[in-house]
C-alpha cells in the first residue's frame, strides 16, 4: 500500500496539516500508521467528514441518521471526482432531458422522453402539441438558466424567482414573473393575492436566517414556497428548479422527483399543508439525494 505525509494529506484534502492529524488521532482515517508525532496515511484514503462545519446547526433527531449518511457520500464524491470535463456535461446533459420530462409530466406534458430530448436540441416535432413542446423549451432554457446562477454565485432573491418563472412559462407572455392578482380555487388555504408580495418577501429574507442543515432548509423553502403559490401557474415547476437550486448551492446534487412518485410527492405537500409537517417531504428529498450520490460513487469508483 502506497503512503502519503501528514503535509501531503492536507494539501489532497484541502485542510490544515493540524486538521489532518486531529482526524487520524480521533481514528477517523482507515489504516493510518502512527510515526512518532506524526501519520502516515493511505494514498487513497477518503477524507473524513469535518464536523465541524455543521457546528450551531440544529438537526432533528428523526434526520440525523439520513443526513449523516448523505454527508458522508458527499465528501467522498468530492475526495474521489476524477471525471473529466466531456463527462461532467454528458451527465448534466443526461440530467436535464430526465429532469424536464419528469417536470412537466407532473404538470400533464404529454411528450416521451425521447421526444422531450429531441425538443431540447432544437427538434421540432410534427403531429405533437405546441403547447407542449413550448414549455419544454421554456423549461430546458429554466433549467440552464438556474446552472448559470449556480456558477456565477447569485444568490436566490424575487427577481431570480420572477426570471426563473418568466422562462418556465415562455407560453404564457400574459402572466410570466408576475405574481398572482386573483384567488386560488383550492382546498389548501393558500394566502390572498394582496398578501402573496409580503410572504414571498419574507421567504427570501429567511434564507439569510435560521441553523438548518442545508437540505432541511431547501425543503421547508420549498414548502412554504408552494403553500404561497404566488404565481397562477408554473408554480410546481419553477419549484422544483429552487429546490435543486438551493441544494446545489450547498454542495449536493440536483434531484429528479419522478412522476412515478407524484403521490409521494403530493401526500409530502398534502402533510405540509395541512398539519405544518414537513418530514415525508424531507425523507423523499433526502433519499433521493442519496440515491443519486450512489449513483455517482458508483461510476467514480470504477
């Protein structure tokens, strides 16, 4: 087995030589050799979870088995990323024709995949809704839109909202980023129009607040963005971009809620809504992050 040094670990993961021994000395790096003061440390040895950084972060008890495990694949996805540039974008392209299919299918698009594929490269496609084709370019362009804030370090706020709507509903110039003027026919008690510009307002000012673990946070927002509904249409999906928006601003993957999980997915709106519970929505975004974590270990481990 091939070593490396205490200073050459530290360098590798990015830490404080000090750091590095503290891990060793805790037992949290697989077979160290102790040498005299120092360590000598496996080559390929993954680098611990620093727990430090969620110090003042409150986690309920009923997440912190799920959280840790996430957290723990995270920092090896990162310790282990090799990929190469070509193979980044095949994966994001990959990413963005099965995340705009299971968008806009929970929203009735009734295009495949393939065909959702096709539109995305520019593909008009003859005998197929307009309206639909339409509102897969407009939320492939969502999509990329949101990648772009991601990398250009833009924070979310009401006009990155507006704009995010705005290409969601490239179909509807009526009502794109503008918030709701009318009430919303439904059994949830969603707030009345006039209200819709204070609660989108405070929502945005709590993100600078509170001491969630980030994919907790990303989920209440979500949450509460949904129970405000503020626009007449294209909520879900402009939704769905905030929440992956919010995880990815936090080191994690995106996340595709399938439409074979639209139950799921409503029961964790309806547990929200109606008894201001937001765990079954917590667990399935949870889950599914982890899920694509071990997808990605699985190709970075070849």
């Amino acid at each position: 087995m091939e070593y490396i040094t205490v200073k050459e670990a530290a360098a590798k993961w990015g830490v404080s030589e000090r750091r590095v021994c503290a891990f060793c000395a805790e037992g949290r790096v697989e077979g160290v050799i102790r040498k005299g003061r120092s360590y000598l440390i496996p080559k390929d040895a993954i680098r611990p979870i620093d727990n430090r950084s969620y110090r003042g972060v409150y986690i309920p008890k009923r997440y912190k088995t799920l959280f840790a495990s996430i957290d723990k694949m995270k920092h090896e996805t990162v310790s282990r990323n090799r990929l190469t540039r070509r193979e980044i974008v095949k994966l994001l392209e990959d990413f963005l024709v099965e995340f705009t299919y299971n968008s806009v299918a929970m929203e009735g698009n009734s295009l495949t995949l393939e065909e959702i594929s096709q539109v995305l490269q520019g593909v008009t496609l003859e005998g197929k809704p307009l309206k639909d084709q339409l509102e897969t370019v407009g939320y492939g362009d969502a999509a990329r839109y949101v990648m772009s804030l991601l990398s250009d370090n833009i924070p979310i706020s009401e006009w990155v909202i507006r704009e995010i709507h705005s290409l969601v509903m490239v179909d509807n110039y009526q009502h794109r980023g503008e918030y709701r003027s009318v009430n919303i026919a439904s059994e949830y008690n969603h707030p009345k129009p006039d209200l819709v510009p204070v609660r989108m307002e405070r929502l945005v000012a709590s993100l600078d607040k509170g001491s969630r673990h980030p994919i907790e946070k990303a989920v209440l927002f979500y949450l509460e963005y949904s129970r405000i509904h503020p626009f007449i249409e294209g909520n879900g999906r402009t939704g769905f971009l905030l929440l992956n928006l919010m995880l990815m601003q936090a080191g994690y993957p995106p996340i595709i809620i399938k439409y074979a999980d639209k139950e799921k997915h409503i029961d964790g709106l309806n547990q929200y809504f109606n008894n201001t519970d937001e765990s079954p929505m917590v667990f399935l975004i949870g889950e599914y992050v982890r899920d694509i974590l071990c997808q990605y270990l699985e190709i970075l481990r070849e």
